[in-house]
C-alpha cells in the first residue's frame, strides 16, 4: 500500500502524484495487479496510468468494465492510443464493443467509451464500419458519427435522413464537404431551421452559402440582412467575385461595405449596366443608390447629382451607354427629395442650392430636414458649422419650437460640441435659450428621430448604431461644455440634470479634464445619497438608483471605489440594512460582481464546497478548521459535496478524509451529514448494516432517509438489486432518485424482473416514470430481437394498465425508429399482437397514441390503419372509431361511398383521394383501391360522356400530388394505374371531340415513364425534377410533329391547350427548362406557336432569367416572319423597359 504524498496543497498533491507514475512506468519491477477496491484510490490510479502508458489492453479492458466510474473515466480518457492505433482495430471495432464490452460495462462507461470513442478516432473508414452499425439500431446516435465519415457516405445519408440531422451535427462538417449546402437545399422548406444552417455554411463554404442564399432570395424567402462584418468577410474570402456577382444581393447586403470593396471606374459600369434592369429598379433609389454615387469619379458624381438629381436636365435617348442618360432613365421617377443629393457637393455649392430649395418650400417639416441636410454637408467642418448656425439663428430661429428641436438634436449628433469655438458656442446657446432649456419650466423635448435619407455614412457612422438620447440631452451637453471650459454652470441646470456618466467622452478629453468631470458627477451622486434615509420605505427605490448610479459611474470611468472608503462604508451598510429588511437586490449585486468588488457581506454568498476548495489548494491545514464551522450547518438538504470529497479521498485519504469521517458519523451528533464518496466499500456495508439490519424501523429514519436518497453516490455502485431489496420495508418515495441513477448500472437481461418489482413497489407512489427509465436503459443495451422479446415477456406478465401503456409506448417508438425493412416487419409482428390483445379497459392514452399514427413507416402504414379500426370497433364508445375512419380510412367500400357523396355535389373536393390512392409502397394495394374506387366511375357514361368535370377534377389532385410524393415520400410510381385509365379512357370517349382531354393524358403517361426512369438513376429530388423537365421538353416537341404530320398543322392550338392543362394541374416550378428543351429540340415554326401565348410576359426568378431571355432570343432571330412579329408584339416592351 502506497504512502500518502507528503504535501500540503493540492498543486502540489498532483506533483507527487505525476513523479510516481513515471518512477513506477520506469520501474521493470513494477507489477500491475487487478483493482482492489479496499486499497486506496492512489494506488489502483496508478495502476491505470502505468497499464496505458505500458499499453496493457487487457488491464484497460477489464477497467472499463469496473463498477467504480473515477476509474473507468480515467481508464477511458487515457485510451487515445487504444482507440488511434490500427493495430487494434480488432478491439476498437462497433461488433466486439456491443458483444464483448457492453454487457459487462455500466452504461455510464459505455457512454463514456463512445463519446471518447467518437471525438478521437479520425480514420473515416473505421467511423464508417460504426455508422453502419449503429445505423438500424439506433438512427439517432448514428446520425452523431456522420461528420467523421467518409463524403461520400456523409452526402449520401444526409440526402436521405435530412429531416432526422440535428444542427450541432451539422456544424461539425468539414469544410471540403458539400454535407451542409445538400442540407440546406434539402430543408430549404424548413423556415425555421434553414436560417442556423446558413451561418453554419458561411462558415464552413461561403461558395456555396452565395449560391444557396441566392436560390432563397430567389424563392422570395424573407432573408435576414447581412451585417457590415459579414458583408466584410464575404467578399474577402470570395476576392474573384465582381461587383455584377453581387447584384442579386443588393436588397440584404450592407452596401457601405460593398462600394468600398470596388473601384469608381467598377462602380460607374455596373450603374450603366444594370440601369435598364426592371427587376434591379429598387436599387435606383436614394437610400441605395447614394453609396454608389458616392464612390463614383469626381466629374461623374458631379456631372450626375447637378444635371440628373438637382437640374433634372431631360435625358437624350441614344443607343450609347451613357452613365447620365441611363441612370436618369431610371431616376427620374424616383427622386421626389432632390435636396437630399446636395449633401454630395462642396459645402460652397451645397449651401447655395439648399437656400435655394429652402426659400420655396412651404413644408415646415420638409424645411426642417433640409436644413439638417445643410448641416450634414459641412462633413464636421467646424468653419462651415459656424457659418450654417448663423444663417440658422438670422434666418430661421422663430421656427417652430419641434422644428428647432429636431435641428438641435441633429446638431449634437453630428458634432463635437467640445471642439465648438466660443463664437459658435454662443450661437449654439442662442438656439438652447430659444427652446427653453434655461427656463425653469420643465419641457417635453420629443424623442430623437433623424430623416432616414439624411444619413450617407460616408464620413459618419450610421445612426442604428449609437443610442438615441434622452430628454435632457440639452442639459447634459451645456454642462459637460461648461465644466470642459471652466465655466460657471447655471443653478437651473444643475436642478434639471439627472444623471449621465459621460463614459463615451472617456477617450475624447485630457486627463485634467476627466478629473475634472468625475469629480463633478461624484459630488452630485454622493451628496444625493447622504440626503436619503434608509428607514424611510419610500425611499427604496431612490436609493437603489443612486447606488447603482455611484457604481455605474467607477465602473465606466475605471475608478477604484475602494479609494473612496466612505462611500464604500455607506453602500455596505445601505446593502446589509436592506437584505436584512429583505428587500430584493439582486440588481446591485449583479453589478456588484461584474466589477468584482469584494463586499464584506458577499463572503456570505461563497457556497461551502467552493470555500473548502480554494482552502484545499491554498493550505490544507486551515481545512480542519472549516470542518466545524461550516460542515456542521451543512443539512441534509444541502448539494453534497462530491467534488470536495473525490479529492479528499484520492490525495488525503489517511489524513483529512479519515477526520471528516469522524467528525460526521459521530453518533453524539445526530444531526451531522453522511459523507457521500468518502466511504470505502466496506465502510458503507457497515453503515447499511448499522441503520437498516439492525435497527428497528422507526429508529434513526433521518439518516435512513438520507442514505435512501444518496445510495448512487457511494463508490463503488450499489447495485440496482440492492437497492430494490432495501427499499421493499422503507419508505420506497425516498429511493426513487437513487434507482433511477442505478439504473445505468443494470443487467439488461432481467429488465423484465426489474419493471414488475418497480411495479409492485412504486404502485401506490405511482412512479411510472421509474419503470419508464428501466425501459429505455436496457433496451439501449440490447439487439431488436432481445428487445422484442423482453416486451412481449413484460405484455405477458403484466396486467397493470400504466405498465401495459408504457410497455406499448416503448414498442411503438421502436417500429417508428427502425429504417432496416427486416426490423420494421419484426416490430410491427409485435405491436400488432398488442393490438390485438387490447381491451376495452386499458388506459385512455392507448387511444390518443393510436389516433395519430405520424411516423409509422409507410412500408406497414396499411396494415396499421387495418389494425387499429379493428381495435376501435371493439370498443364501447364508437365515436373514435368513427374520427379514426374519417382520416385514416382504408375500407374501399367506405371509401366508394365518401367518393359517391362528394360527387353529388356542386362544388367537388377530394383532398383525401390522392393520399388514399397515392400513399402506398405496394402497386398491388393501390390497383386494389383503384380498382375499387376508379373503374366503376370509369364505366359510368353519365360521368365520363357528359359530366366530365368530376372526373377532371379527380385527375388534377392525382396529378397534383404525384411529384412531391415520387420524390419526397417515396410511393410506388403509379405507371400502372394511369396507363390502364389512359386506355379506358381513349375506348370510351371520342378522339376529335376529346382530343385536349387525351392529349394530356398521354402527354402526362410520357412525363410520368421519364420520372420513373429519371427517379431511379438520380437520388437528388431536384436533380430528377430538372432531368425530367429537359426530356419532357424533348418528347413533347417530338410528340407534336407526329401530329403534324399524322392530322393538319393547326392542331398546335390543341396541343397547346393540352400543355397548358398539364403544367395547370402538377403546378409545375420549372417550366422555362422546358420550353427551351421544347424550342431546342424542335425549330419550326408550330413548336413556337405552340408555347409562345403562354411563355409569361416576365419573370423576376433569376435562374430562369438566362433561359427567358435565350427563349426570347430565339423568337427575334426566327425564319419565320409570323413568329418575329408576335415576339415584337407580346414580347418587345418587356424586353426593353
């Protein structure tokens, strides 16, 4: 047995600790032995250390497999060589951890091992082999392991399970990855979710964060805007990418950041290029179009803001790119403010103009912001300022007192008052007198609100970003001035200011004057907390504020308040009077520690474990003099303290452990705590012995109690029998939280066992939630088919009603995880003999669970449904038999008659046709429903000859869904169907009279075989769809020339109806690829003709922007005369405004 370590802190424990380890891994004759629990934790830690620097695997393997956790954890975090190493693949490996490992280890360890496993290993092959297997056990944990695959694996699964990924496994993708962009284009749909997984691929590929952003603008998703710093690290990480790349962005970037990226000349051909843009107009306007100009030439920006914005000089059309004329083609409607553009001038000129615009406006408030824009256009020259104050106070200082106000307002913001010369003071003073700042009347000044089109930010920062100021932003100003200046400050003022730290003045004045001015809001501050009586109630509140005040104000000037003791001294004594009373003061304090100031009455607020700690490791004797003091006022309702005892029963385990031990198990005090973690095995056997097997069971309940609720924090474990067996004569409440954490720590083969005697015991308690956790803890611990069958034992056994849900409810969430086929029928075998079993008198939550069948998987959907409406038919109440029909009805002879009803009336509506055909993974089910419900209206001559629009309608929802649920939920494609209603349909109706109708059928089977083929060769669901398109374009343009030649060339009018039909009822996204594979395929004329009075007029989707205007210029160059002159009419004003 190891010596204690001679040392006195811990620091130095650790030394020691450290320099036997390596003496005893350089020591041959060093023996590792097994774990013995009566030794000390010193000695077996040091056999760990030694067997995984030895590389001892067996030693480290049958540690993983201990009950005592410090030393499986330990044995686990020195496992990297384990886990790294090739060579022990044969360890490291998903079969011999589940077979060899999991059984014997606690489910804690297991945990542990996986985590460790997991963060470690980076070989992806060897993470592949872990994902497959986890994969059809548990999907979830699996999904963990993905960012450590191979790409190719990692792509593949996130196309398939996207929904199941959770965003911290997304943020752990690397970079060469395409994982998250397919994510984001596969939950594009998923508002909420999509936005975190952008930030996530800005970070990781803001390539494809562009190109994935640009598709949700696209899509016109309300997209956040991008802040000055992200616009900023965009375009330096993408340094290839020009200003036109941009373009589409221009609604959400931070412009400011964008023109200073780019040269003028840059700047000057993107306006001239996209200046005709209809779908770029917005970026034409003053708010945006400002940063552009700004940046713009000198003779440009000034050739543009005096002839096109203030002169409006009439634009001369002309077939050149002229910067002037094609950006006053798109401004002239725009520009309503042309005072705004004077700003941009020199202030000689810009005064000029503004004087101009001034005299003739009648408009007070627009005078108003014209006269702030005067002040803006000075760009902080304090000469010019001068000048733009005088012409106020001779021209304008009877305005109105709100107008004057806002001007003021703008004043303040704009400048440095404390650069302000005394002449331009005093002019400044003249404006404060006349809104009354110096009278004593107290007046309302109204809340800052700049004119939003002042602001350029060219030479200032943007108003959002500093804090509109209060009320008396006058007073604060004229007195900060006057202290600056030395001078006397008016006795009205003082009265009328409130409080203002003037922290944001901090790096702006000299050190005398900071002084200066902390000195002057201390002597404020102090002398209104002297004034205050703490006894007086009413005054809580007042004091409070001045409190935070005073603290505020060392805080933003970074003084030292311990420098000023009397101030300090009154703050105590305010803080103890008022806890005392106790009066809530959470907010001093939390302003009291974000300056950690040291309070005599915060020592009180050091929790015991915390203080015995820093004793621990500062000098371990003065422990013994806390042991009193503060262990024995620790109650039983205290957090025990683990971390304290770990270290005391690791590095002091002959010295201080075994006085903590004494002192608290001291019979002549019976009020003393239990030492939790101290206790060896063999001293906790004696404790059980003494309070539970040889005492009666009234005697010593408080410590009976508290071992009850403890029992998990002794080491090593008890074991969960143990536990079972002392609680069967004590109270059980008090052994709920201790069995539920030694759960982790049981057989998974005696769940069933376990769950009938947390039965018996907890039933009148009624813990459900006890037998809810044992279920959960093995049934992770054990294959599908061992799962079932503890199940099915337990359904056996048990008649108890909350015990036959629970045991249902865990059965039911094992089908809805499983993905393997093999364990969905397995699972669904069992669940289904539940059902079955089912009585009349089962829990009511029975009915709820079975009602909504949500992530049943739809491979056994059916055969659900079928079972569960046996189930309600049994039952008494026939009222959810009837709402579980009316969703999930699967009787085709229910079915039939729904159908029938909907069909006699006027307006006709089968939304629930399409899921009932639709949603089946089986042709053979859904020709049985077929069969049932379509044919017979196939055959009946009053529907198909007469009425046709019923059945239309009928063909439009199947049409309808057929995409989303091919691509997104994976039905059976219905070639089958579709093709026999084709030929029933051609046999019964007549072919000239029918041809539209027909002709859409047929054209629909030919989209429907290229989905089929197409479905089956892709796996991205876009990918498919725009696949499909292109080879529908094509054998559309194909099928038209064969009528062409087989009936007449007008017979494109028809076809085009047709085509319309179609594309009306699959509301197809995609349609400009078709027409361009439609136009490319076939050239004549009629393939024109057929589309061209359909092809929209415009479109702002900027993908099928390119493809519109190729369309376009495909009817402009056309031999034909006829198809020059309906693009010329249809076409020739969009395409040039």
């Amino acid at each position: 047995m190891a010596p204690e370590f001679q040392a006195e802190t811990l620091a130095e424990k650790y030394r020691s600790f450290n320099k036997a380890v390596d003496d005893a891994t350089s020591d041959p004759k060093f023996d590792i032995k097994c774990l013995n629990y009566d030794e000390t934790d010193m000695v077996n830690l040091i056999r760990i250390e030694v067997a995984s620097r030895r590389k001892n695997y067996d030693f480290i393997l049958d540690v993983f497999k201990c009950q005592d956790m410090l030393y499986a954890f330990r044995a686990i975090k020195l496992s990297n060589w384990l886990i790294i190493n090739d060579e022990y693949k044969h360890i490291i490996n998903p079969v011999y951890i589940h077979k060899n490992l999991l059984p014997h280890m606690t489910l804690k360890a297991f945990n542990k091992l996986m985590l460790k496993i997991r963060l470690t290993l980076r070989d992806a092959d060897r993470v592949d082999e872990f994902f497959y297997y986890l994969k059809d056990k548990d999907l979830k944990s699996a999904l963990k392991w993905l960012p450590y695959c191979t790409v190719d694996l990692s792509e593949e699964i996130i196309q398939n399970f996207h929904e199941k990924i959770t965003l911290s496994t997304l943020e752990k993708f690397r970079n060469e990855s395409n994982c998250v962009y397919i994510y984001c284009k596969r939950n594009k749909y998923d508002y909420n979710n999509i936005f975190k997984a952008l930030s996530i691929l800005k970070v990781n590929n803001v390539e494809k964060y562009l190109n994935f952003l640009f598709d949700l603008i696209d899509a016109s998703y309300s997209v956040d805007k991008l802040s000055a710093k992200s616009t900023k690290k965009l375009i330096k990480r993408c340094p290839h990418k020009t200003l036109n790349d941009f373009i589409c962005f221009i609604n959400i970037i931070h412009i400011p950041t964008l023109v200073k990226s780019f040269s003028g000349e840059e700047i000057k051909e993107f306006l001239i290029k996209h200046s005709q843009s209809k779908r770029h107009e917005s970026l034409y306007k003053y708010d945006k179009l400002k940063y552009f100009v700004a940046r713009l030439p000198l003779e440009d920006k000034l050739d543009l803001i005096k002839n096109v914005f203030i002169g409006k000089v009439k634009p001369v059309y002309s077939n050149e790119s002229d910067l002037r004329n094609c950006t006053m083609i798109r401004c002239l409607t725009n520009m309503n403010n042309a005072y705004l553009w004077c700003e941009f001038l020199s202030f000689d000129d810009a005064f000029q103009e503004l004087k101009r615009f001034i005299d003739v406006e009648s408009n007070p408030a627009k005078k108003s912001f014209m006269l702030c824009t005067l002040l803006s256009s000075t760009h902080k020259n304090y000469a010019h300022i001068k000048v733009v104050l005088q012409y106020y106070v001779d021209s304008h200082l009877h305005e109105g007192f709100r107008f004057k106000t806002q001007f003021l307002q703008h004043v303040l913001h704009e400048i440095n008052i404390l650069k302000l010369e005394e002449d331009s003071w005093n002019l400044l003073s003249i404006l404060f007198y006349s809104v009354g700042v110096y009278s004593k009347m107290d007046n309302s000044f109204p809340k800052y609100k700049p004119n939003p089109f002042i602001i350029i930010g060219r030479h200032r920062r943007s108003y959002g970003i500093r804090k509109l100021q209060s009320d008396d932003i006058f007073v604060n100003c004229i007195i900060l001035y006057n202290i600056i200046h030395n001078n006397d400050i008016p006795e009205i003022l003082l009265t009328k200011f409130k409080h203002a730290t003037f922290k944001e003045f901090n790096n702006r004045i000299t050190d005398e004057d900071k002084v200066k001015l902390f000195e002057f809001l201390f002597k404020i501050l102090n002398s209104k907390l002297e004034k205050q009586d703490m006894k007086d109630i009413n005054n809580f509140e007042t004091i409070m504020l001045t409190i935070k005040n005073i603290l505020q104000l060392f805080k933003d000037w970074n003084k030292n308040i311990n420098d000023y003791p009397k101030i300090l001294t009154k703050i105590q004594e305010f803080r103890i009077f008022f806890l005392h009373e106790k009066y809530d003061c959470s907010e001093l304090d939390n302003l009291i520690k974000s300056m950690k100031l040291k309070l005599e009455t915060e020592k009180s607020a050091i929790q015991p474990e915390d203080l015995c700690m820093n004793v621990l490791k500062m000098n371990n004797q003065d422990l013994f003099q806390l042991i009193t003091k503060i262990y024995s006022s620790f109650r039983y309702n205290s957090k025990p303290m683990r971390r304290l005892f770990c270290k005391l029963r690791c590095y002091w385990n002959d010295s201080i452990a075994t006085e903590f031990k004494r002192i608290s198990l001291n019979t002549d005090k019976p009020n003393c705590d239990i030492p939790w973690g101290l206790l060896t095995e063999k001293e906790f056997l004696e404790l059980l012995h003494k309070y539970f097997y040889t005492q009666e069971i009234d005697t010593a309940s408080k410590e009976k109690n508290e071992i009850a609720k403890h029992l998990h924090l002794f080491r090593p474990c008890v074991s969960l029998e143990t536990a079972l067996n002392l609680s069967k004569d004590n109270e059980v409440q008090n052994f709920a939280s201790s069995i539920h954490s030694l759960m982790y720590n049981m057989d998974p083969f005696k769940v069933c066992d376990i769950f009938i005697k947390l039965q018996y015991l907890f039933s009148s308690c009624k813990k459900t939630s006890l037998q809810k956790h044992c279920l959960k803890v093995a049934l992770k611990r054990l294959n599908y088919e061992e799962k079932t069958n503890a199940l099915k034992e337990m359904w056996k056994i048990t008649d108890n009603k909350l015990s036959r849900f629970l045991v249902f409810q865990e059965t039911l969430a094992l089908l809805c995880e499983a993905t393997d086929r093999q364990i969905i029928f397995h699972n669904w075998s069992v669940l289904s003999d539940f059902i079955d079993n089912l009585t009349d008198c089962e829990d009511s939550r029975f009915i709820k669970l079975l009602s909504y069948p949500k992530d049943i998987p739809n491979v056994i959907l059916p055969e659900y449904c079928e079972t569960v409406q046996r189930f309600f038919k049994t039952l008494t109440d026939i009222t959810h038999f009837q709402e579980f029909t009316k969703k999930f009805m699967l009787d085709p002879e229910e079915k039939v008659k729904e159908l029938h009803k909907t069909l006699t009336k006027k307006h006709c509506a089968f939304y629930w046709l399409e899921e009932y055909i639709l949603d089946t993974s089986s042709e053979k089910v859904q020709m049985e429903r077929y069969e049932k419900l379509l044919v017979p209206l196939l055959s009946d001559e009053k529907i198909i000859l007469t009425e046709k629009q019923p059945f239309i309608e009928i063909l439009r929802s199947l049409y309808r869904a057929l995409d989303r649920k091919i691509l997104h939920e994976k039905v059976v494609v219905p070639l089958a169907m579709f093709t026999d209603i084709q030929q029933r349909l051609e046999e019964r109706l007549p072919f000239y009279e029918n041809y539209v109708f027909i002709t859409s059928g047929r054209l629909f089977l030919g989209y429907l075989r290229l989905l089929d083929k197409n479905s089956k060769q892709l796996t991205d669901p876009d990918e498919i769809t725009h696949k499909t398109q292109i080879d529908f374009g094509v054998f559309c343009a194909d099928y038209l020339d064969e009528e062409i030649e087989k009936h007449f060339p007008t017979i494109y009018m028809s076809f085009s109806d047709a085509l319309t039909f179609l594309f009306h009822a699959t509301d197809n996204q995609k349609e400009m690829h078709f027409i361009d594979a439609m136009l490319s395929r076939n050239p004549r004329a009629e393939c024109f003709l057929t589309i061209i009075h359909d092809l929209p007029r415009k479109t702002y989707r900027t993908p099928e922007d390119i493809l519109f205007c190729g369309i376009l210029e495909k009817m402009r160059t056309h031999p034909s005369e006829e198809i020059r002159m309906l693009y010329s009419n249809y076409f020739i004003k969009t395409d040039s405004l």
